[in-house]
C-alpha cells in the first residue's frame, strides 16, 4: 500500500466546500493501492462554524494529522487559513516525510498559498507532488473590480509558476480549470487528469429526524430551491430568472404559491439575490439565506423541495459539481448552464434535461428569457419525471479516487 500526503488545511467538522474535496475522494484511495495521510489544522483555529454531522461522512481509512495556525486577529488582517498555518504545516509535513514512507504528495486548492508546499517540500525530499485545482489561481475577475481582487490576482500571477513548476501531476475538477495552466507554465506536460468532485452515494442515504426545513413558516407554499455559493458569473441567468417570473406574474401564468428559496449562497461582494428579486417587484416569493447551512441538511432540504434550481456560469469551464445533489435529489432540476460545462452532458444522461437552459456566448438577456418563459410555465405543471441516476456511477467520487490513484502511478513508476 502505497501513502499519499494529503495536505488541506480545513477538515471535517468544517463546512466549506473545499472539504468535500479530500474528504469524497480520500474515502476511496485505499481501495486502488493508496493509504491516505492527511495533514490539517486543528478546528479550534477555523472561523466558520462547526458542523458536527459531517463526521457521519468521513471513512476511517484516512489517517489524519493535526498542527496549529496562528489566530485571527483583532482587526482581521489575515483570515486565510492556508497563510495563517503555513509554517506549521510545512513544519509538520517535513517532519512526516522524514518519519513516514511517504510516496507522493497532493494539495488541493485552494487556499492557494498551500500550494507553495509541494515546491519546498519537494525540493527538501525529492518527493513528487501533485496540485489539484478545485478553482483556477489565475482566473477572470471582470466582476470584480475591488483592489482585494486585484492584488490577489497580481500575487496569483506571481505564486502559481512558482509552486507549478516542478510538479508531476496537475489534476482539477475538469480538464478547463487546469488547462490553462498547463499551457502558461510547462513546455512539455507533466501528468494530468481531471476528476470531478463526484458523490459518495452514502451520503444520500443519510436522512436527518427532525429537521427544521427553511420554508417551514410557509406551509402551504411549493418551495422551489438553489442550495450553494451564490457565483460572480450567475448574474446574467438570475437576473434573467427573475425578470422571467415577474412577466409570468404579470400574465397571470405563475402559480402565487411558489415560493423561491436561495440557501447558503455566502457573503458575495456583488449584487444581492433580494436586489434582484426586488427590482422586479418579488421580495414577497423570494427568501435568501445566505448562511451556510450543514452539508446533510443541504441533501435533506435538496429531496424535500418541490423544484430544485441550478445557477451555473458564463463560464464554460464551470462544472458545477452542486449538479450531482440537485439530480440525487430526484425532484424536477430547471437548469441554468453554459453549454460547454460538463454539467449540461451529466443532466441530459439522466434525462433530466427537459427544464434545461443552455447558454451559448453572446446570448443576451433577451434571448435568454424566450428560452426561459415557456420553460418555467411547464415545469410548474405537474411533471412526469423519467430521471435515470444510473448513469451517475460514471461520476461517483470512487471513480474519481481510481483516476487520481491511477495518475499517481504513472508518477511514482515513470
């Protein structure tokens, strides 16, 4: 058995969407050759809020490994944890090289900052690594004019050939996160694969007692919900969901008991979800908690719903790995997607694609809404759904677990 070192510096109980990374596909290594060693930082050093139920997720196969991270301070001037634990996780990782057989090394991102540890560690021990993109370090910010955004893209510019260049594997969620990587920074390419994040369908089977649901004070509403970060590049497709219902209101073609839930979407510097809804008159069916919410009581809410909805991107490397609950979830998905993601060929698989929206570039607003108008008038009718999850198995995070291993062993024999 082969041992991957493992470094992310949030875990379980954390709820963050990074964590779903390692922890989906660290619960299936061992079954392809490789025992996983993760190093992490304690949970009292997090600032998000615990969520105790995400240890009924974890397999007990990952061996993990705790250091410390400075504080955050009062004012906050650092609050990445990845800056703040830096020097404890190299630390604690050289001292695992040096004490463990240690074969290969894999850092998720981000925190981007990580990544610069497979570089020195790497130079220290001749140990190979590996960077897996969850979300592109050089990226576009159009959206975001702030200085913030600024400066960590000229740092982004600066870091990511650094932490790159010695490499031997280059994975992400799909092969356009990493691609331009690849292209700016190695001549010849080092190993890659692209795995999405996937599922572990045990997670779908925990079902939660008790649960308090978001539209409980609403009794006798239909709850239509999007569960998941609130994304810079979904703007265009709920400005246009939104001007879609009103024009629906106004003809008398929208059922007045639809309610529209928007749960944990996080603290977006942009344009609220209830700014929009307002513009067009419907602060009175829109609800937005922008909270996070416990993983298992996202997948509880998700099978629950009435309607689910999916905000992708303009972006066609968007993967939208949120696609996976929404189908698990087994209620009617309207879909809101650029037509390269992947996302859109993983719906129409399952033949869930008949409330599905394709964006193609250059689409306008206009265009968009005619697309969207008869679609939202049908899936308000009662649905004969014919969801196939079968082909989901193809997407399973087990699958992703043989991809990396199998590109891990291309490294370590080459």
């Amino acid at each position: 058995m082969k041992t991957v070192l493992i470094i992310y510096p949030h875990w379980v109980p954390a709820n963050l969407a990074g964590v779903q990374r390692p922890r989906l596909i660290g619960n299936y290594l061992q079954q392809f050759g490789w025992q996983p060693l993760l190093l992490t930082v304690d949970a009292a050093y997090y600032e998000e809020a615990p969520d105790l139920l995400m240890e009924k997720t974890v397999s007990d196969t990952i061996e993990v490994v705790y250091t410390k991270a400075y504080k955050v301070t009062k004012p906050r001037l650092i609050g990445d944890i990845g800056l703040r634990a830096f020097p404890f996780l190299k630390k604690e990782a050289l001292r695992l090289c040096k004490e463990r057989n240690i074969d290969f090394i894999w850092i998720p991102i981000p925190s981007f900052y990580t990544a610069l540890l497979g570089r020195i560690i790497h130079d220290k021990t001749g140990i190979p690594y590996g960077i897996d993109y969850i979300d592109p370090w050089v990226r576009d910010i159009t959206n975001q004019s702030d200085l913030r955004a600024k400066l960590s893209q000229a740092v982004a510019r600066t870091l990511e050939p650094y932490a790159v260049k010695k490499a031997a594997l280059i994975t992400g969620v799909s092969t356009p996160y990493y691609q331009p990587v690849i292209d700016r920074n190695f001549k010849t390419p080092p190993v890659h694969a692209g795995m999405p994040y996937g599922f572990d369908p045990k997670d779908h089977d925990i079902e939660l007692e008790g649960l308090k649901l978001p539209w409980d004070d609403q009794p006798n509403c239909k709850p239509w919900l999007y569960a998941g970060a609130f994304l810079p590049n979904s703007h265009l497709f709920v400005a246009s969901f939104f001007e879609t219902v009103a024009a629906l209101k106004a003809e008398g073609k929208w059922d007045e008991s639809i309610r529209l839930y928007f749960v944990g979407t996080g603290p977006y510097p942009a344009k609220r979800i209830t700014a929009y809804a307002k513009d067009h008159g419907l602060e009175d069916i829109v609800v937005e908690h922008r909270e996070r919410f416990p993983f298992l009581h996202i997948l509880n809410f998700l099978s629950k719903a009435d309607r689910v909805m999916l905000f992708g991107s303009t972006e066609k490397h968007y993967t939208a790995s949120k696609t996976f609950q929404c189908l698990l979830s087994k209620r009617p998905l309207m879909a809101m997607l650029h037509a390269e993601s992947s996302a859109i060929q993983v719906i129409n698989e399952c033949n869930a694609g008949s409330f599905l929206i394709p964006y193609h570039e250059g689409n306008t607003k206009t265009y968009i809404i005619e697309q969207l108008k008869p679609i939202l008038i049908s899936i308000q009718k009662e649905v004969t759904w014919s969801l196939n999850i079968k082909p989901l198995d193809a997407y399973t995070s087990k699958q992703s677990a043989k991809v990396l291993a199998e590109a891990m062993d291309a490294v370590v024999s080459s």
